[in-house]
C-alpha cells in the first residue's frame, strides 16, 4: 500500500493519507496480515466495506509505525473508532477513493478530508453561520475547508449530537495552500478553543485537529 503522505505529527502523533485502489479482497487481505484474526462487519454496500477496510488498514499501518501492532479498533454506538488501548486516540476519513487517519499517543484527534465539488457549495447555508457565510463568499475551497473543519471538529467531541451552525464556530483565515485558523466548539455544557490545521490540494482539502488531552468543561 503505496502512501500518498506519511506525515509525523508533534509528541507521538502520526497522520497519513492512500488513495486506495486495491480490491475490497486485497484490502481484506492486507487488514488480516496486520491484524489477524479481525472480525470483520458484513455490510449490504461493498462501497462501505471497501471504506470500512481500507480505513482500518491505514491505521493499523500508522499504529505499527508508532509501534504499537497490539492496539486494535472497536467502534462505538455512534460509529466512531476507538483503540481498545485507551492510551491511544484514532480518527479516520475517507471521501472518493481517498482515505485519512490520524493516530495519537498523546492528544485527541480528529481529521476530515473532502473531495471539491458542487454538493458543499449549495449545502453552506445549513451548516454555516452567516459569519462564516460572509467569510467564504466566493471562495469554494474556503467552503470545503469550513466543512470538513466543522466535521474535524465534530469528531474530536464525540460525546453526542452538535448543531452545525449552532455549536461549531470558526474564524475567518486568509486562504493559503496550508495553514491554521480557530475553531470553538460551545454548548451550553462545553466550551473548547481548538486550533484547526489545513491543507489545500486541487483535488480535495484536508484538516485535523490535535486536541488537549484535557479539555474544558464549563459548569
């Protein structure tokens, strides 16, 4: 599996991208040579079995790097992967053939890429404040970025549903081929200042986050 990008990250954090072109079979394949044994969920879409395979064995190959090949992936009731190590923090993507994840010692983490296209565009106004609507006028990169920043974002929380527009908030940011600008996640119970990075490629944007391992609750 030829990475696209291996990228260590600051305090044993490791993110990597694949374009992931091998069969759903291959892919099984190569996830029972890293894991064998691993149960595998019966899907109806072979689309969502080649996501669901194709993820883990990206991030079974970070966790490797990182020396830990005992850390195996559960996954929660909302759907999201959790390490059965707790001292170990996961999060994955995928968006065409293209998959993302991140693996992290030491933080929380979140990651989101997105392929460019016209569906963000024509769905900005139901996840966007009129801020960030203001903020994005004219750029669609910026628009694909907010979203994939708000679903970074919404990963990192994980505790349970957030409003879009309501919950996630970001800040303006001066477009670039990379970079950082903020994010807050506010509830009426939670209260968190995140820094989002990013990176825009022709193809698709991508962000992650690497979040305090403690966070800050409001009362």
């Amino acid at each position: 599996m030829p990475l696209h990008l291996l990228k260590p990250l600051p305090s044993g954090s490791l993110l990597g991208l694949w374009r992931a072109e091998e069969t759903v079979e291959q892919l099984q394949a190569q996830l029972l040579s890293l894991r064998p044994g691993h149960q595998i969920p019966a899907f109806k879409a072979e689309s969502r079995t080649h996501e669901w395979l194709a993820a883990r064995v990206l991030a079974y190959t970070l966790l490797d790097q990182l020396q830990a090949p005992s850390v195996t992936l559960e996954t929660l009731e909302t759907g999201e992967p959790v390490c059965s190590d707790q001292r170990w923090q996961v999060s994955l993507t995928h968006s065409g053939a293209w998959v993302g994840a991140l693996v992290s010692s030491s933080h929380k983490v979140g990651i989101d890429l997105e392929l460019k296209g016209e569906k963000v565009p024509k769905l900005a106004h139901r996840f966007l404040n009129e801020n960030e609507l203001a903020s994005a006028a004219g750029h669609p990169d910026k628009l694909h970025l907010y979203w994939s920043a708000k679903e970074t974002l919404y990963k990192v929380y994980r505790q349970k549903k957030l409003f879009f527009r309501e919950n996630l908030v970001l800040e303006n940011f001066a477009l670039q081929p990379a970079g950082t600008f903020g994010g807050q996640i506010s509830t009426p119970d939670f209260a968190q200042q995140y820094q989002i990075h990013y990176e825009n490629y022709p193809e698709y944007v991508l962000t992650y986050v690497l979040a305090p391992a403690q966070v800050t609750l409001e009362p």
